[in-house]
C-alpha cells in the first residue's frame, strides 16, 4: 500500500484508525467489509470542523454508528471464548471484547450517551461536535481490535435490499438506508437477543448511555438497553424500525439470506446466530414503539 493519510469527514466510521473499508457492487447489489491490517492509514488527520456542516440526519446515522461499534465490540464474544491462536502473531484483527477495546468502548458509550442527542440538534454546539469525533476515534480503535457483530451483520442486508426510503438530507435520489441507520434499526432487537450472555454489560452500556438501572435485574438487562436505544432513536428522528424504511415481515426471508454470509461478523457475536435465530431478529426489528 502507498502511505495513507486517512482525513475523517464525518464522526461515524472510525476508518482513520481501523483496518476495515466498505466493498459495494452496485451490479452484484453486494456491499460487504473487507479487512486487513494493510488497510490501516499510516496517519490521521481528526478534526471536527469538518463536522460543522453536515445535515442533523448526517451526524445522527453517524452517532449511531459509533454507539454500534462501541456497544458491538464491548458485547462481543469474548476473547477468552475463542480459540487460542498458536502464537500471538496469528491472533485475527478482530479478537473479541478484550480488557483493551473496552477502555475505547466504554468511554466512547460515555461521551455518545452526554452528546449524541447535542451533537444532531444543534450544528453551532462545537463542544458536542468534537466530543462525538472523538468517540467515533475511540470507538473505531475499540472496534477495530474486539470487532462488531450481529447488527452490523443485519445492517448489510438491510441497506443492501432497500428499495423504498432515501433518507432525508443526503444526497441523491436512490434508495439509501444510511449505514449507521441500518445497523442501529437492529440494535434495539439484538440487544434483547444478547443480553443474556452477560447481562452486566448490557446494564453497564445502558448506564453510560443514560438509562436508570437502579434496581435493574439482570432479566431485565435487554429490556432497559433496548429502551433506552429506543429513545435515543425517537430523540434523533430515527425511524421506527425496519417497517420505517420500507420493510414487511414477507422480506424477513430475503433479509435472512443477505445475512448469512456474513460469518466473520456473525462468529463474533456471543450467542450461536443461526437462520432461525436471525428470523426472529428481523421480525423483532420491524417495529419498535
Ligand atoms: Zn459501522
């Protein structure tokens, strides 16, 4: 690769400091990540001015893609569940939640939980703006270490078959299911899926991103982080579920299909995520409130 100076333009992706770039065939209608560690910028240039004039739906599919990395990679499946590499030099990029990615993650759930709603209500708000850059470093250093899961592996299908939303303030006149919109409309469904793995987790993610936990059970740790997602979505103008983007439960088929292939991220979830498993999940996803 030729020295590359990655210059972030939106606080969303993380790819200024992650080895993961977005592949998208438009003829084949397959979009998919590729990764490799060649594919990480030798520098970044982070400036949040170059913030300061994206539409509020910019920055809040962004935001949301943050949140997503962040909350992925914190409830991954852990490192210490995988198999041990032989050498250290063969452990995969994306390794699980780990003592490391969870600095990043939480503090990055921290800061979105204080400024994601500022940062999409109000452009002139430069401390919100350069508080979700921020995050969005930190959660793409998290990310790109732990890896993301089964809302990432639902948002390919979900942007991928989408046929009758663009969503407003970008450009164009395409379909467009906004990459952050289309992992975080499964989030709320998945959350409630994964929680049981470790419900401490999930409760600590719902704290750090506002939620009352007083007196939470951990049966409830899915339930809360779901609302609480839930929330942050109406607060932001995201819309209701998969339904909100143009989805029937008659596309949960098709929605299945386009998420199998994806096992790297699928793997990396801490529950076996099967066909069935990934049927309710959509079905789940359709509607929120
Ligand atoms: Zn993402």
């Amino acid at each position: 690769m030729r020295p590359h100076i990655a210059c972030p333009t939106t606080s969303g992706t993380g790819a200024e400091v992650t080895g993961i770039a977005i592949f998208d065939y438009l003829e084949l209608h397959a979009k998919t990540g590729i990764a490799s560690r060649r594919l990480r910028p030798d520098l970044a240039v982070v400036d949040p001015d170059c913030t300061l004039t994206l539409p509020r739906t910019v920055v809040a599919c962004s935001g949301f893609d943050v949140l997503s990395h962040a909350l992925e990679s914190y409830t991954a499946l852990p490192y210490v569940r995988r198999p041990q590499p032989a050498s250290p030099a063969q452990r995969p990029m994306s390794q699980g939640a780990n003592p490391f990615s969870d600095l990043a993650c939480l503090e990055a759930l921290r800061i979105i939980g204080e400024f994601l709603v500022r940062a999409v209500d109000d452009a002139s708000d430069g401390e919100a703006r350069e508080r979700m850059m921020y995050a969005a470093t930190l959660a793409g250093i998290g990310f790109g270490n732990a890896g993301v899961q089964i809302p990432h592996a639902m948002a390919y299908a979900v942007a991928g078959l989408a046929r009758a939303y663009h969503a407003p303030g970008y450009p164009g006149v395409e379909p467009l299911v906004p990459h952050g919109m289309a992992v975080i409309l499964n989030t709320p469904s998945a959350v409630r899926f994964t929680a049981e793995t470790d419900p401490a987790r999930h409760l600590r993610a719902a704290a750090l991103l506002g939620a009352d936990v007083s007196g939470a059970a951990p049966t409830d740790a899915g339930e809360v982080l779901g609302a609480r997602l839930q929330a942050l979505m109406r607060a932001t103008d995201m819309p209701n579920g998969l339904h909100g983007v143009g989805f029937a439960p008659s596309d949960v088929p098709a929605l299945r299909e386009g998420t199998l292939p994806q096992q790297r991220l699928l793997g990396n979830a801490p529950r076996t995520t099967g066909a069935a498993a990934l049927d309710g999940l959509f079905a789940r996803a359709m509607h929120y409130w």
